[in-house]
C-alpha cells in the first residue's frame, strides 16, 4: 500500500522564512566570515542570526568604504531597452496602487530646512535629466529601461537637507519602505523619476515617482514613493529588515 501524506506549507512558512533568510545573509559571507560559524551550533538559531547579521553590517562598511561618488553605472542606446520592461514588486501586479497625480504631494521631513510638500508640477520644474540604464534584480534578472527626473542631489539641495547626514529615506504609497546612504543619495545618476521612455511613469512602473538609483540593487530604487526623509537614525528597508544586505550595490 502507498501511503500519501500531505504538508500544509503555511504550518511550516516561519521556518522556512527564516532558512530562506540566512541562506541569503550567508551568500554574502567570506571564508573567513564563514570561518566564525565554526563554533556555532547551526541548530541554535540566535547565534547563528547574530553572526550572519553582524557580518551583514561588515559588508555594508566595506562596501560603503569602495564606493565611488564619481563613478557612473553604465549607460546604453534606445535600441538596448527591453520591451516589455518587467514588472517587479513584493505584490501581483493587479495590486498595484491607484494613486491621483493630481492630489498627490511629495512629504519632506527630517534634517531640512523646507518641508513644504512636494506636487508632480513642482518636481518637474527642477532640472529634468534622462537616462537608460540596466536594472539589476537580487532574483538573478536585468533589464534596461530609460527613466528621467530630477537628480536627488538637487532636490536635497531645494529643501535645505543636511548632506552631512548619514541617510535620505523613503515611505512609499504601497507599504514598501527603503533608504539610501548619503554619498547613493548625491550620486549623479540617482534620481527622482517621473517619466518612463517619453511618457509619465505608468503605474506598473512606480507612478507618480520612482527613485532610480543605477548604482544599487534592484530593491534599492522605491517605487510610488509618498514621502522623502534626512535622518542620522539607521531607517532599514522593507526587505533589509528581512535579511537582505542594506547597502547593495550593483
């Protein structure tokens, strides 16, 4: 006789969440990194988690230290963009959120001088520089698309930030929430985007605003974004706070 068992997969989601999630932190580990889970007990999950996190936070300051304000990410021509760009997020596409650009405003808060909020006009008046570049995604995919808006550097420089700040945070429509260290923040190529191609962000895409960072992972550059903030306090991610490496640079 063949015996069936059935697994429900919600009894076991917590655990698997939490191997998925050190599976990922452990990606990023050196040998000698590796080195210090010798004497762990891999069945002892707070030493573990403390060592992959710590490790994690090492990661960030070196990659912090490498990074270079000056250097750009690769750029491309029109006949490179793919078609269709790739829809990506933590939700089905039927979920995207359905925001008025008419009625929406841009928060600013924080370490600034103005936090008079933002309209879709207003941040269109700014300089409005374009670009096409290759998104990056953690899941192993790329694409490249063109995005143009203002660069973050000017806006920040608009509403009187303090750039000797440590980071420039975002709260979007749809939950999703990230950061930037400060140097990303006054990259060049990082930008608030408001168009896709020569058309408005389609809602897909992030409508009404995107920040484009070209320099960063793919979940590094928020999308429907509500609200922007200058803090020296660490302000995580959406997927950071589940494990991912904060800086994350492509």
């Amino acid at each position: 006789m063949t015996r069936r068992f059935v697994v429900d997969a919600a009894d076991h989601a917590p655990r698997l969440e939490a191997v998925r999630r050190r599976l990922f932190l452990r990606n990023g580990l050196s040998l000698g990194a590796l080195g210090l889970l010798t004497g762990c007990n891999l069945q002892d999950g707070d030493a573990v988690d403390r060592v992959l996190w710590a490790m994690s936070r090492f990661n960030d300051r070196v990659q912090a230290w490498m990074f270079d304000p000056n250097r750009l990410a690769p750029t491309y021509p029109v006949s490179a963009i793919t078609k269709p760009f790739p829809f990506n997020a933590f939700y089905a596409e039927d979920s995207v959120p359905d925001i008025d650009g008419a009625d929406w405003k841009l928060e600013v808060s924080g370490l600034v001088q103005d936090r008079t909020p933002w309209t879709l006009q207003r941040l269109r008046g700014l300089p409005q520089y374009a670009q096409i570049t290759r998104h990056i995604c953690i899941e192993g995919w790329s694409a490249i698309g063109q995005w143009s808006g203002a660069r973050l550097s000017d806006f920040l420089v608009r509403i009187g930030a303090d750039t000797r700040a440590r980071y420039v945070g975002f709260k979007c429509a749809d939950r999703y929430y990230g950061s930037l260290d400060m140097a990303t923040a006054l990259h060049p190529q990082t930008i608030l985007a408001v168009d896709y191609g020569d058309k408005p962000l389609p809602p897909e895409y992030g409508f009404p605003l995107k920040v484009r960072v070209p320099t960063k992972l793919g979940f590094k550059n928020p999308k429907h974004v509500a609200a922007v903030f200058v803090t020296n306090d660490y302000p995580g991610g959406y997927w950071e706070d589940q494990g991912y490496n904060w800086f994350s640079g492509s």
